[in-house]
C-alpha cells in the first residue's frame, strides 16, 4: 500500500469515529431522564415519584464548597471533571439527593440580564445529575462570598432587589427546562426578618468567610414579618410558575423553635406558606439536647412533607447526631447533611481531627443510607 493511501485510509478512519462520536452524543442528548418527576402525594404528607407513584425519601448532602472552601461556580468550568467525580463520589455514600448553592453575582450581569454561560453550564449540571441518579436541590440567591456579589446588587432599593431576584429564577428555571432531575428550587438560604438593617446591611454575620443569611428588605416600616414575607415568597414563586408550573419550591430556614421555644414559623405559617410545596429546615442539635432539637422539629410538623435540609455533628457528637436522625423516625422525608469533595479515605489520609470527624460520619451515612 502507497504511503497516499495509507494516510487516505487513516483519515477515513478518523473521520468515521468522529462521525459515530457525534452520532452518539447526539444520541445521549435525545435520550429520555432516568429520573422521574419528583411530587407531594395526594394527602400532602410526602413525596412519591410518578409515574411510578412510589414513596421517596430523600437523603444526600450539600455539595455547598470544596474542602478549599470555593463554590461550585469557581471551578465548573476548569474542573468539570472533578464535578463528575464528586457526583460519583456522593452516589457512593448512598445518596439520592445533592443541594447546590447559586450565587446571584455569577448568574446575573445586571438586574435584567443574565449570565448566558453560568445557565449553560447548569443545564450541564441537571444533565450530570440525572446520569447520575442524583436529584438537585437548586439553592439560589446567594451572597456567600463578598467579594462576588455586585455592587450594583447591593445598591438595589428593596423593590429593585426583589425584581432582580424574581428575574434570577425565571432565567434558573428556564435553564433547567422543567427537568425531573431538579427536585425542587429553594429561593433562598436562610431569609430573614428584622435585626438592625441600618448597621449590618443585606447580609448580616460571617461564618468561615461566608455569609449565609441574608435579609428581605432594610425597610420594614409597619409592615409585619408576615407581610413582608408572604409578599416576598408570592413574587419569586409566581416568576417560576410563569416558566415552570411542576418542579417542588420551598425555602431553607433557621428553625427558631430551636432558639426560641414558643416561636412559630414564619415562613411556613398560614399567611406566608401557602404557595410552598414542603418545609425545609436546617438543624445543628447541641450537645446534651437531642430532645430539645427534636421537640423544635415537631414545630415544623405542618401537615407539609418536612425536610431538614442542612444537617451535621457541628455543635454535638457523631452518636448524639445519628440519634437525632434515628429518633425523627419515617415522620422526616428529607435528611441533608454535607460533602465536601474529599472521600471517606481521603478524610482519613488526613491525619487530623477535623478529617477524622469527617470519615466517621461520612460512613455513618453510607451505612445508614442502606436501611433508610
């Protein structure tokens, strides 16, 4: 054979598997969800999946940052890769369900205008999910980070900032197309009400370099907590119901009742709730109060699927953990602790006491996750 038709042959050959490489991909993107569609049952009581009609309990983690501390947005785009890994790597543990935190200054360029490439790469996201048989929970509107939250964003009055955060999930819920694999959208972490907005601004407290809560307005006027926070949660899911009328919305908060026990929910009481699909709440029992967390739970008890949506031995120890989870019973359809991109073995490796902790409990969920 001449060299001519060597190099003919080789080329032919090439442009072959790209053809068939293309052809496939094709193929993957056409292909059905392997997830189905995530719902509350008819009585209201819990989750079941249709079209099949069974009964889901939800149990996963947050994937909120990497052992560095970035965000998911700080490396998706270089590090896609090591995304992929870490989904595998919560599969592992036994987990059906991973919460994503979106940062409002990596999806919005301005009030009115979104990131186009952040969207895309979060239609990636829901597509990695769904493979992996993991449900999202996508939590949105953060400022964890100050440096990436705009100027502009800040500058808002509290009507603007409203509009700019109804905008923020009309883009989110168009990126995800209405995708099983997102079990539900929770407007924000940890909302409140109240404080001294004068002095602490729209995101009172740090914790690591982060600011979790974040306040509605710096504006009360006579306005009621309940006021501002029904007016508050009919906007932002009447701008997802314009786009997407089935995927779960609900809202991660502080449980009160655990600071507080005679408080009631706000976000969750009569005036405000009602167009919540499910509770979620976020619970840290401390030390020597397994009970006390689990009489504040029952609060949230609102005739609503409940899920606590943030979880981990952070103020107690690992067995008094796992007896908080243990004692909740089959009441709770939702447990969501948190992973942090290293293994159960790469905790170990570490050689300290924070990994050490990690790895124990790490393994405390994988083995209760075959039971749940």
């Amino acid at each position: 054979m001449s060299m001519t038709s060597c190099c003919i042959g080789q080329r032919s050959f090439l442009l072959s598997c790209i053809a068939l490489q293309t052809a496939l991909v094709a193929s993957s993107a056409a292909a059905p969800p392997r997830l189905e569609r995530v719902v509350v049952s008819e009585d209201g009581s819990h989750f079941v999946t249709v079209p099949s009609g069974e009964r889901l309990r939800l149990w996963g983690v947050n994937y909120d940052h990497d052992d560095e501390g970035r965000l998911i947005e700080d490396y998706w785009h270089d590090e896609w890769e090591t995304v992929v890994e870490d989904f595998g790597e919560i599969r592992a543990l036994g987990g059906n369900v991973v919460r994503i935190h979106l940062q409002v200054g990596r999806f919005l360029t301005a009030p009115d205008k979104a990131n186009a490439e952040n969207l895309s790469q979060l239609t990636r996201l829901v597509e990695l999910a769904d493979s992996a048989s993991l449900y999202l929970n996508l939590t949105g509107l953060g400022c964890y980070h100050s440096a990436d939250v705009p100027a502009w964003y800040n500058e808002l009055d509290e009507a603007a900032r409203w509009r700019a955060q109804a905008f923020f999930w009309t883009e989110v819920a168009k990126a995800c197309d209405g995708h099983p694999a997102v079990f539900c959208y929770d407007l924000m972490n940890e909302p409140i009400i109240g404080g001294n907005p004068e002095q602490q601004g729209w995101t009172p407290g740090e914790l690591g370099g982060k600011h979790f809560v974040q306040r509605l307005t710096l504006t009360p006027g006579d306005r009621s907590r309940e006021e501002i926070a029904a007016a508050w949660v009919k906007q932002l899911t009447s701008a997802i119901r314009e786009v997407d009328d089935k995927t779960l919305i609900t809202v991660g908060v502080i449980p009160w009742a655990h600071v507080f026990p005679k408080a009631k929910p706000l976000f969750y009481g009569p005036q405000v709730g009602e167009p919540l699909d499910f509770v979620s709440v976020h619970f840290y029992p401390k030390q020597g109060e397994v009970q006390q967390a689990l009489d504040a739970l029952a609060v949230y008890q609102v005739g609503k699927p409940l899920v606590v949506e943030e979880t981990f031995p952070l103020s107690c120890s690992l067995e008094e953990q796992a007896e908080f989870i243990e004692r909740a019973g089959d009441e709770i359809d939702g447990w969501i602790s948190f992973y942090w991109g290293k293994t159960i073995e790469e905790n170990r490796a570490a050689g300290d006491l924070k990994g050490a902790i990690i790895a124990s409990w790490l393994e405390w969920l994988r083995e209760r996750a075959t039971t749940r």
